[in-house]
C-alpha cells in the first residue's frame, strides 16, 4: 500500500477530481489504484520528458536517425537501402549522418553551388580540402579530392551525382601529395 507522502507527491492524484483528492488520504484502495496508475504512466512520462531530444541529431538516439535524415530529405546518402551505405566506402557513419542533418537547411539552401558542394563533401567524409573547378559556360566541373578522402570515393562520387545540377557533367580526381 502506498503511504500517505507517496499519495499526496502523485502526479496523477493533482489533476483528479476534488473527492477523489480527499478520498486518497483515507482509502486504502484507492491509494493503491494511484499506485497503480502511476506505475502504469511511469515509462509514458519517460518518453515525454525526452520529447525535446527528437529533432535534435545531437542528441537523438540513434534509431531515430534513419528517421531523421528522410525528414531533412538526405534519405538517399544515408538509409541503408541507399546504394553502397551499408558498409564499405560507400557508408556514412552516424556521427557524419549528424552533422549533415543538422547543416540540413543551410546545405539544402545551397545545394547546386560550388561553394554547397564542397561543404558537402566536408561534412560527409570528415575531411577538409575538397575543391571544385568549374569553368563557366562549359557545363562541366572537376572535384579535386584530398588524399586523405581516398578510401570514400564512392561515397564521394554519390555525394557529387546528387548535389550538382543535373545538366552539368563531372570528374572525381585525388590530389597526390603536394
């Protein structure tokens, strides 16, 4: 039976009707009842308090990243049904998959840019350095891949297929040292 303190800290027993409130002290059943029902709501109120972590990729779990990532539209780099993200060069690990989706907004707003691209690739692979040659007028651009990204370039070359514009050809080259 549930003592008369754990009776009058219930949530539950603060939002019932006023006879029920005052019943409470006295009734042994229905002390027990609002153990009960505050057993019952226990795991709801779990999920509830950690609401505000859903949208946030930083903090999601991470079985909520597939999610994630269809809602911010980059389900075709990283759900696994995607080509080549199961394993291999071709994956996106999930600390990347985080910070894509988080910079979701900003890379959307740029996508078919230069500039969007090159963060792209950034963010996807984990290296900085990529570089971009675009001639104007020529429909044609050349990433220059850093040679630490080398092991990545199918992820790469996914990445360059979805983002430019799809009138414009490319190329892939990894830089040797400099």
């Amino acid at each position: 039976m549930a003592s008369t303190s754990d009776v009058q800290a219930s949530k539950l027993l603060k939002v019932l009707p006023e006879v029920f409130q005052v019943a409470a002290d006295t009734s042994a059943p229905m002390q027990a009842l609002l153990a009960v029902a505050e057993d019952m709501h226990q795991p709801v109120r779990q999920v509830l308090d950690r609401l505000h972590t859903v949208p946030d990729p930083g903090r999601a779990p991470a079985s909520l990243i597939p999610f994630l990532s269809r809602w911010v539209d980059l389900d075709w780099l990283t759900l696994p049904g995607a080509e080549g993200a199961a394993g291999g060069s071709g994956a996106v690990p999930i600390t990347r998959q985080r910070d894509l989706i988080a910079a979701a907004a900003q890379l959307s707003s740029r996508r078919g840019t230069v500039d969007g691209l090159t963060r792209f690739l950034h963010l996807a692979t984990g290296v900085a350095g990529f570089d971009v040659e675009s001639v104007p007028g020529a429909f044609h651009i050349k990433v220059l891949v850093p040679a630490d990204a080398a092991g990545q370039l199918e992820l790469i070359g996914r990445i360059v297929k979805g983002v430019k514009p799809a009138h414009i050809t490319d190329e892939i080259e990894v830089r040797t040292g400099e």
